[in-house]
C-alpha cells in the first residue's frame, strides 16, 4: 500500500500566488491592440484609424467640399457688394449733409455780409460811394420790402433835390448828365485845343434835349454827336502821349471818364424808346412817396451830375432814418 503523503499549506499558498502573478502578466502581454470599426461618410463603415478610402470615396468628398467652398464663395462675395452698397449709401449720405452744411454756412455768411453792408451804408459811408448811388440803391432795395410807413412819419424832401436826382431803369444806362441844365466840363477838355469839339457837342446836346422831351431824338443828331465824341477820346488819347502835354494824368483821367459818361448817356438815349420819361422831373414829397415811385416804376438811382453831391448826401440821410425807423434800430 502506497503511503500518503501530506502538502504543506504554506506551499499551497505560493503555487497560488506564482499562478495569479503569471495570469496578471499574460493579460498585460496579450491585450488587443487591433483596428476599431468607425463609420466612414460616402461609403459605409470601414476598420480603421488605418483603413484606405476607395478613390471614388475621395473624389466625392473633394466635391463635395469644393460646392461647399463655392457655396461661401458666393456668399461671401454678396456679402461684399452689399457691405459696397452701405457703404456707397453712407458716402451720398455723407455728401449730402456736407452739401447742405457747406450751404447753410455759405447762405450765413451772405446774410452777415449783407447786414454788415446795409450798416455799413447807414452808419458811416464813403462820399464818393453816395456820390455815385450805389450806397442809395442799398438802402432803396431795403426800403422796397419794408411796408410803406405812414405819410405823416416819412421825412420831407426838399422839392429842389428832386431836381437834382438822377435815375434810370435796371439794366440801363443812365442819362443823368443829358438831364442837367448844363454840362460841367473837366478842366483839361475846357483848353483851346478842344474848344471846337467843345462847342459842336453842347450844341447837338442841345437839340437833343429838346427832341427827347417832346419824342424820339433825331438819329442823325445821335450819329453826329458820336462821331464828335470819337473825335475828342482820340484827342485825348493823342494828348496823352505827347510828352508836351501840358495836363497831368488826374486830369486826363478825369476827362477821359468824362467822356465815357456821355458816350453812355447816349447809349441810354438810342436804346431806350420812352426816353421823354427820363427826362421828367422827379414827383414826391416824402421819401416813402419816393420809394414808392421807383418801385412802382422799377427805377434805381443813378450817380450824381457835377455839382449835385450835397442833395445825395442829403437823401442818404433821410432814407436812412426811415430805414432805422422802420427797422427799429433808431438810435
């Protein structure tokens, strides 16, 4: 019989720890690296991460990207034109807020420039811009669009001034040293050497004056005298070159305009076919009758003859209290 052998526990106990310890590193060992099943687009599902995509897989998927680029493309491109489009809209806006600005700045400035040219003209002008009207014809345009103030509150006006006031329509000339009772000649142009010519137009002035008081002046009168008049600005013109010229160049020039304003008179006589009007004399008795009258008429003041300064510096005064008075700004 055989004997039976006894097995010590502490045997036991390490046969089964080397056992564990031997299972633990076989797993470690043997675990499964392998490729996972994933879904791949276009093409159903394929092992991967190291699966290959069929070429037909490829080209879709490039196609389809290129459509979808295409796609933000176009978007991106309308996008732009209406990013162009706002702002073009805010470049007109722009402009036309700088278009009105630049005007309301413009129309201010006209206006203060204005006011300051009306003050100017009542406050403290020049002689000769009263002499020659234009500092009248400020304050008549004021007058005009003022309502007409009460007969009794206008200031009077000397009946002989209204004599002595010249006038003319817009646009024309003025007639104002036919409208005298005599032609006051600048010094050079009263020397012998224009005596002739002198006297041959103080003469056909003459007729001229009394035809255009009773109708239309004689066109061969208006010739000759121009023809005279010709005749004395080349004159002059030879005087002044000649170093012998016993005048000085003030009194040339002051000749010369001289001629220039009858040469305009006359300009006034041939184009104008109601030119007995012209030659009447002036009817008021207030300024406001006077302002009254040019409006109705459409007339202007014209400069002064010879002589004749002191009633324009007179009438300044007057229209221009009236003007303060109806403005309100009388001192």
């Amino acid at each position: 019989m055989f004997r039976r052998r006894s097995v010590s526990p502490t045997l036991v106990l390490g046969a089964a720890l080397a056992l564990l310890a031997g299972t633990a590193r076989a797993q470690t060992i043997t675990s499964y690296q392998g490729p996972v099943v994933a879904p791949v687009p276009y093409y159903g599902y394929a092992y991967g991460p190291y699966y290959a995509r069929p070429a037909a897989a490829e080209i879709m998927d490039s196609y389809g990207r290129f459509l979808i680029n295409k796609q933000e493309a176009s978007r991106l491109e309308q996008y732009v034109k209406q990013e162009k489009l706002v702002t073009r809209r805010k470049t007109m806006e722009q402009w036309a807020w700088e278009l009105e600005f630049t005007s309301k700045v413009w129309e201010d400035w006209r206006k203060r420039a204005k006011e300051d040219q009306i003050r100017r003209a009542v406050e403290d002008p020049d002689f000769t811009v009263i002499a020659n009207a234009s500092v009248l014809n400020d304050i008549l345009r004021e007058l005009k669009k003022l309502p007409a103030p009460n007969s009794g509150t206008s200031p009077l006006i000397d009946p002989e001034a209204l004599a002595h006031l010249q006038y003319t329509s817009e646009g024309t000339a003025s007639i104002g040293l036919l409208r005298g009772e005599r032609l006051f000649w600048p010094l050079a142009l009263t020397s012998r050497e224009f005596a002739e010519e002198k006297k041959s137009i103080e003469q056909l002035l003459g007729r001229l004056k009394t035809q255009a008081n009773t109708g239309q002046p004689n066109p061969d009168d208006l010739r000759e005298l121009r023809k005279v008049m010709e005749a004395m600005r080349d004159h002059l013109v030879c005087c002044a070159k000649d170093p012998a010229c016993e005048f000085s160049n003030g009194q040339l020039i002051q000749a010369k305009n001289f001629v220039n304003r009858v040469h305009a008179a006359l300009l006034g006589v041939e184009n104008n076919p109601d030119i007995a009007f012209y030659f009447r004399p002036l009817q008021a008795k207030t300024v406001s009758d006077l302002v009254q009258h040019f409006r109705g008429k459409g007339l202007v003041f014209s400069p002064a003859n010879p002589g004749d300064e002191r009633y324009y510096i007179a009438l300044h005064r007057q229209m221009a209290e009236e003007l303060q008075a109806l403005r309100g700004t009388k001192p």
